[in-house]
C-alpha cells in the first residue's frame, strides 16, 4: 500500500512581498559616507552649475486701463478696456510686436518669448458694486537691459493707445465743442459791448452768453473727468534689472537631492559590486 503524499506547506503571499527594509537600513548606516558624499558633491555641482545660469533683464510698465464712461459721464461703459485680457491680446500681437522691435531697433524675437502680464489686485471690497479699473503690468525680459526697458514701455504704449480710442474719440469732441464755445463766446462779448446795440438785443445776448458759458463749464468738466479717469495711461515707466534665468537655490537643493539618491543607491549595491569586483582566492596546482 502506498504512504500518502506528505501535505504541501501553504505559500504565504505576504512572506514574500515582505521586504527586508532593516537589511537596507543596515547598508545604508553602514555606508553613511556615500550618502553625504553624494549630498555635498550633488550641491557643489549645483551651486556650479547656478553660477554659470545665463543673466535676463526684466523691465515692467504699469499700465491704469481707465474707466470709459457715456456722453454725459453718468454711467459706466463696457469696453475693451474694461477687460484686463485685453492688454495680452494688444502686446502679443505681431504687428504690435514688430512695431515696437522698429522703435527699440531690435528684433521681436529678442524680447517676444519674455512677454508677460499681471493684473494688479484692486483691493475693493466685495460686494460694494463699484466699478474699479484695474491696473495691469506689462513685463518684458530679454538679454539686453535697453531692450527689456524699450520694448515694455513701448508696449504700454501700445496698450494706452489701442484700448483708449473711444475715450480719445470723446475727448476730442469735447475739446472741439469747448473751442466752438471759446469762439460763440467771445463774438457775443465783442456784439454787447457795441455802444449802439439796443437793450432788447443786449438782454439777448447776455442770456445766450450765459448758456454759452454753462454750456462751456459742463464741457470742461466732461472733458477733465475724460482726461483723468476715462482714458488710460501708463503710470509707471519699466526700467530693466538684472535677474538670473535659473534658481540657484533651487538649483543647488535639486542636484543636492540627486546627490543623496544617488548616494543611497551606492550603498545599496557597494556589497554585490564589490564582491564581484574583488577577485577570489583560487587553489591551483
């Protein structure tokens, strides 16, 4: 009769998926030096690398978009200006970039890449429905402090220029009504002041000269709120600095990090490698 086949042992799936982290903790401890040989190696080389980083110019314009208003100065109007992403449709265009790469006497590639915008928190309170223009910067870094400088302000300008026509358009028809009321004026002073005008016709003329003058008063001040409020302007002109293209500490942390892993892996393998690195002892006739 034939003994019954001793039971199979149960292979237990956790045993084997068990890693010996105390045998790589051992080897680590054991090999510490390569760990911060590999930390302070891979932070010099870093540090290295840092001082070689190519140096940018940045240059940044403050741009006020303005407030565009109706005729009559009641109510707020909504325009291109009004929309902060405006100013990055006007500065990335290529027209406008070539424009301006004419007036710095360069070439749109050499500041196109470094174009860049911020809009500038207004800091109005939540809710109070007031209708606050925002203030927008436009930055430029190239290679060369002069170009990052030109092409920022040059590009404000451009900004100034394309989002405030209908506020350039008012201000030009206030200003031709002011003149008109200039002229309307001063012949109606000249007329009373003829000693033979009747007093009917001077009573006239006086009360056209009041309204005239009303009308010149309100014209003004429609045309002092255009100015100021309604039509954009850059408040601050770029003027370049000098940064680094690259972190250096960031740098220097990154190669330090890369420094300790592969530290960590070296002493990992310093065991195995060297075991078949160094030759055997080998009895021969």
């Amino acid at each position: 009769m034939t003994a019954p086949a001793p039971p199979q042992r149960g292979i237990d799936p956790e045993a084997e998926q068990e890693v010996d982290f105390a045998r790589y903790v051992r080897l680590l401890g054991a090999r510490w030096w390569l760990l911060a040989a590999g930390l302070v190696a891979g932070a010099v080389i870093g540090y290295l690398v840092s001082l070689g980083g190519s140096q940018v110019y940045s240059a940044t314009a403050t741009v006020y978009l303005g407030q565009p208003l109706t005729p009559t100065g009641g109510n707020s109007v909504p325009t291109p200006q009004t929309n902060p992403s405006s100013v990055g449709q006007v500065i990335n265009n290529q027209a406008v970039d070539n424009t301006v790469a004419n007036l710095c006497h360069t070439k749109a590639a050499e500041f196109q890449k470094g174009i860049s915008t911020q809009t500038v928190a207004t800091g109005a309170p939540k809710g109070s429905g007031a209708a606050i223009s925002p203030l927008v910067r436009v930055s430029v870094q190239a290679k060369k402090g002069k170009v990052a400088a030109c092409a920022a302000n040059r590009l404000a300008d451009a900004v100034v220029t394309k989002l405030g026509s209908y506020p350039a358009s008012k201000i030009k028809n206030l200003q031709a009504h002011i003149a008109f009321d200039n002229q309307d004026i001063k012949q109606i002073q000249a007329a009373i002041a003829n000693p033979n005008i009747s007093d009917t016709n001077k009573l006239i003329l006086q009360t056209t000269l009041r309204s005239d003058q009303l009308d010149k008063t309100t014209n003004s001040q429609l045309l002092l709120l255009a100015t100021n409020v309604e039509m954009p302007k850059v408040l601050a002109n770029a003027a370049s600095h000098k940064i680094t293209a690259r972190s250096r500490r960031n740098t220097v942390v990154i190669a330090a990090l890369i420094g300790l892993i592969l530290g960590a892996i070296a002493a990992l393998l310093w065991e195995p490698v060297s075991a078949r690195v160094t030759p055997r002892n080998v009895n021969g006739d």
